[in-house]
C-alpha cells in the first residue's frame, strides 16, 4: 500500500513538472525558437523606490527604514545615492558614476513609482571624498541638503503625481542612526 502512495506521489509530481514546464515556455521546434510567458504586464513595477547610497552603514539600516516605512518596491543602492539624481548635468561628477547614474535614471523612469524615498547618510564616502577634493569638509552637510533638495525637485518634474520623500540619516551620540525628515533638517 505504502509503494502504491509513494508512486502516485512520483507521478502526480511528475505531471505537475510537466505541465507547468509546457504552461510557461514553449519550444517551437518549426522556428528553433524559445518563448516564456512573462507574468509582469509592462508598465506594471514596484509601486515604491527607495534610493540611498550602497555603503556598508546603509544596508541593514536601510532596509529596516524601508520596512518601517511600509514601502511596497525596490530599493536602488549606487554609490552616493541621492548625489546622483541632483548631479545629473554635472560635468565634475567622476565618469566611473555615470553609468550608475544612467541605470538610476532609467529605472526610476521606467517604474513611474507611486513613492520616491530619498536617503543620504553623515560620513558618507562619496560626500567626504568630494569635500576633501575641494577642501571644504565642513559644508558636506549642506552639500548634502542642496543635492536632496536638487533631487526631490527633479523627480517632482518627472513624476507629478508621485509622493517624494527625502531623509537624511545622521548618527548620534549612542550610535545610532537617526533618520531625519527632510523637512526637519531645512528642505
């Protein structure tokens, strides 16, 4: 009795394998072509997109953020983050973040997301390396402000009626990181 169950579990698991393999892609074997049903209709992405720069410090805080906020998307991690929304003319920008940019660009654009979270961080590398590069290290935070300011201003002309949301996440004397609305911190 028990091998008899056991087969008709083998076979019933087969079909399923079977069915499902011929439900999905098809091989047309006239054409010597190959084609996959897509489950995803165009057009039809995350309804929410969190961008902030992909350091260490940012990962796991990040994401509890993401989830505190309640966000139903993505998040878009590169280099900088929010630097690279505001610096999209920006000729001084060092060429090896362009195609990052580019990709940042073109997936915002291609969601049209409901929700645009914006996120920069103190000590953040990128910020730190330009401000040493123009020795000013002491206005890193309102370079940061001004490109969060930049940013929310761009993606409002790209997607009117999108909620867009910036934070700018500064750690505190109990090393914590706190993040900050923008409208708190002068935006």
């Amino acid at each position: 009795m028990a091998s008899v169950l056991g087969l008709a579990v083998v076979v019933g698991l087969w079909g399923i394998w079977v069915f499902e393999s011929r439900s999905a892609g098809k091989d047309d074997a006239n054409t010597g072509e190959f084609s996959y049903q897509l489950t995803r209709k165009p057009g039809e992405g995350p309804a929410d997109v969190i961008v902030m720069c992909d350091e260490d410090v940012m990962s796991a805080a990040g994401d509890a953020f993401a989830k505190w906020l309640k966000l139903e998307g993505i998040p878009l991690k590169a280099p900088g983050g929010v630097m690279l929304i505001s610096r999209l003319n920006d000729v001084t920008l060092d060429s090896s973040l362009k195609p990052l940019q580019r990709a940042l660009v073109e997936v915002l654009k291609r969601y049209s997301p409901r929700r645009v979270v914006l996120v920069a961080h103190t000590y953040c590398i990128y910020y730190d390396t330009v401000a040493a590069w123009n020795d000013d290290l002491a206005k890193v935070r309102q370079r940061q402000i001004a490109d969060m300011r930049a940013s929310m201003s761009v993606l409002r002309e790209w997607f009117p009626r999108a909620e867009i949301s910036g934070y700018l996440a500064e750690e505190d004397a109990n090393h914590k990181l706190v993040f900050h609305s923008a409208t708190k911190v002068g935006l």
